[in-house]
C-alpha cells in the first residue's frame, strides 16, 4: 500500500545578505559547496547520488543569501515486512538560479552497512533569475495554502452544498457596488480571511466582497475558482453532475477574468485544467497544465496533473487495444533524462507502455520498461511478474526464473506456482 503526502512548505533562511545588497552585485556569483548522503534501504543508487547533487546545491544557492521554496514530497511502501521511503525535495529556485554545474569531487564509501555519497561542486548562480523566483513565489504562496487546506478538507465541506446553493442564487450573494473606489488592502484582508475560513459559503462571500471593492485583483478570482471547483469534486457522488457542472462553470469564468490579468500565473492554469479535466475535456485540460509548466517549469503539481491526465487516457486506449494511439499518448511523458522521484510516479505509465511493446512484438523494450520500474520500486510485484513472463518469450530462463522468485518472496501466488513449475522441470 502507498502512502503519499505533498507538503508544500517556505523553508525561509536568514542571511545577513539582503535582496537589495544582492542587487548592488555582480548579477552572477561562483560558489563551492559540498554534501554528502546516507543511503537508506529504500533508496536507488542513482537516487541517492541525486540526493547528494541537490544538497549540494541547494548549499551553493543558499551562499547567495536566498530563500528557498521547496516541495516535500513522502512515499511510503510496505513490502515483504520492510518499509521504504522514497522522498524527493525539489528546490525551485535552484533551477532558476544555478546556470552551470562543475563537479570537483565525487566519492562514495562504506560506513558501516550504508553507502554515503560525497559530492562537491563549483556553481554558477544567476542573482537576477534568484531575485525573479523569490517574487514569483511571495505571489503564489497564498494560492498555493488555499489549494492545500481544500484539497484536505472536502471531507468536512460535503455538508454545506445545500445552503452554498441557494447562497449563489441569490439570497446572499453579494453584488459589485457601481463607483466604489478599489481597495487592495481591504481585498487583500477579505481573500486572506477566505483561505483561512473552513466553509464554503463564508469562503465564497467573503471573496465576492473583494472582488466588489476591487475588481483587479487576480488572487481573488483565482480563490474564489478554486472553491467553486472543490464543491463540484467533493459533491460529485451526492448531486447530479448537471446541477454541479454550474460550479465547474463559474469556476472556469473565475480563472477566465483572473487570466485576462495575469496570463502567466500557473495556478490560474493549473484551476483551469482541473476545472477541465471534472468536465472530462481532457485535451483542454492537458493544455492548460502545460502552460503551467511553460509559466513555470518547476511547477510540480502541474506536471502530477499531467501525468494522471495522460495514464488515464493510456490506460483506456489500452484497454480497447487501441496501441499506436497509447503510444502516441505515453511517449511525451516518459523521457528518458527523467529524475528517480519523477520515474516514480510515472510507473504505471512506463508499465502500461511495456504491456503497449509487447502487443507490438518489441519485447526487448517492454523489458526495458518494467525495468526502469524496478530501478526506482523494486518490490513491485507486478513488474516482477510480468517481465518474468516477457524474459520467458525472449527465451532468457535464468532472468525469468530470478523474477518469478522476487515476486513470489513479495507474495504473488502466480509467481509461486511458476516457480513450482521450474523446479519441477528436470535438468540435464
């Protein structure tokens, strides 16, 4: 069973170099800086030697006196009575900033039972893209804490669909007042309240009445998006889709009015691609994700979004054995230059593009795919199995035998009876 948790979290340090002594600098910066990493059991070696690399890093950026935004992400596995924890941390502002990377040293040793990774590197840092990515991300911190307390608290918001409701046709909603002077101070305090307020109705008018004294302000439209969108998901099951689609709706004629604003925010993407994608528009939506990433290369739920959009519609291509067009599909997600953390979560991906290789006859791919699996999750039965079973066609009886031994040790009850099958084989 998979745990997954996604953390976002500002891990803010202080340093005596401020941004505007950072501007009276030369606009790019050399650092040295050196990590090392205590490989755990549930770790690859390429892993962990990227675990080092982005400690290092991340070192080097924080020479140039910087905050750093990073996103935390836990994947916990119960396999075989042991735990695995794969964890990946992407610095946002390391991509921005660090333009040229020179190793100087690299070593791995033995202490005790664990191998520890050493890296050391000179880096090239670019103060002025640093400086880009710092306001970027001061602008979508409170978008990025409002899209988390919803996406943990629907359980708790299912019950006030009823009264929303009747709120948005009318009985409360609160209308624009014609001449009033905008205030962004006041719209500021009113969203703030919104995110921080734990039902919809009062989320929804509280924004609304932002909006009334300033109609410029694009965190505004976007929040209110996002609440409208989470009635429609946490409501799915309970109202007819027809009466939620008015939701899904206003949301997208939320993000709309936002993107006219501000056409490079990628949360105001990232609303209208889920928005999209609950409307089952999937081609809109994939578009809207990548813009995202255009807007932000580093914007990681963007590219989560991306990856659950194309596995499902692989996924169905597969099952109406449609497999030149799932290739077609999966082939842009799955690069080959991806990082561990990335490979991951895209597992089922490269597991349905091996099944795709083998109808195709190419089975030295397909092998290739569930290995690429096994590197990053190696007690995954179902690769295990299935690459024994394609190690098989391929004649390779050692390799299928040695797979269907780990997934029969994991617990898989075909691979067992398969391994029964081999012993009983006599050998010359």
């Amino acid at each position: 069973m998979d745990r997954r948790s996604l953390i976002p979290a500002l891990l803010l340090a202080a340093f005596s170099v401020s941004l505007s002594a950072l501007a009276a600098e030369p606009h790019v910066k050399v650092a040295i800086a050196d990590a090392s990493y205590v490989m755990g059991d549930g770790d690859t070696l390429v892993g962990a030697e990227e675990n080092a690399l982005t400690r290092a890093k991340r070192k080097a950026v924080e020479e140039a006196g910087v905050y750093i935004e990073a996103t935390s992400q836990d994947i916990e596995k119960h396999a075989d009575g042991r735990t695995s924890r794969l964890n990946s941390l992407s610095v946002r502002t390391i991509a921005a900033a660090i333009t040229e990377t020179e190793f100087l040293e690299k070593r791995r040793v033995l202490e005790g039972d664990r191998i520890v990774f050493y890296v050391k590197i000179k880096a090239t840092i670019n103060l002025d893209a640093l400086e880009d990515a710092i306001k970027r991300q001061k602008a979508y911190e409170q978008l990025a804490e409002h899209h988390h307390l919803l996406q943990t608290e629907n359980s708790q918001l299912k019950s006030e669909l009823d009264a929303l409701h009747a709120q948005l046709r009318g009985s409360r909603t609160v209308t624009t007042l014609k001449g009033q002077v905008r205030n962004r101070r006041a719209a500021t305090d009113l969203v703030h309240a919104a995110v921080q307020s734990r039902h919809f109705p009062e989320k929804i008018e509280l924004v609304t009445k932002a909006i009334a004294i300033d109609d410029q302000y694009v965190d505004a439209y976007v929040v209110r998006g996002q609440t409208y969108l989470s009635i429609a998901s946490s409501n799915s099951k309970k109202s007819p889709r027809a009466e939620l689609n008015e939701y899904a709706d206003r949301a997208i004629a939320d993000f709309d009015r936002a993107l006219m604003l501000d056409q490079s925010s990628p949360w105001i993407l990232l609303g209208r691609g889920d928005a999209f994608t609950w409307k089952k528009q999937t081609e809109e939506a994939a578009k809207n994700y990548e813009r995202a990433l255009q807007a932000d290369p580093m914007f990681d739920i963007a590219q989560q979004r991306l990856i659950a959009l194309h596995t499902a519609t692989a996924k169905r291509q597969v099952a109406a054995r449609q497999w030149r067009q799932a290739l077609a599909t999966l082939d842009p997600l799955l690069r080959p230059d991806e990082s561990p953390s990335w490979i991951y979560q895209k597992r089922d991906a490269h597991i349905l593009r091996s099944q795709v290789y083998a109808h195709l006859d190419k089975l030295p791919q397909a092998v290739d795919e569930l290995t690429t699996v096994l590197r990053v999750d190696p007690a995954n039965r179902h690769a295990l199995l299935s690459r024994a079973k394609l190690y098989g066609r391929l004649q390779q009886g050692l390799a299928s035998k040695n797979d269907f031994d780990r997934a029969c040790a994991l617990g898989s009850d075909e691979a067992c009876a398969a391994v029964a099958h081999f012993t009983a084989i006599p050998h010359p």
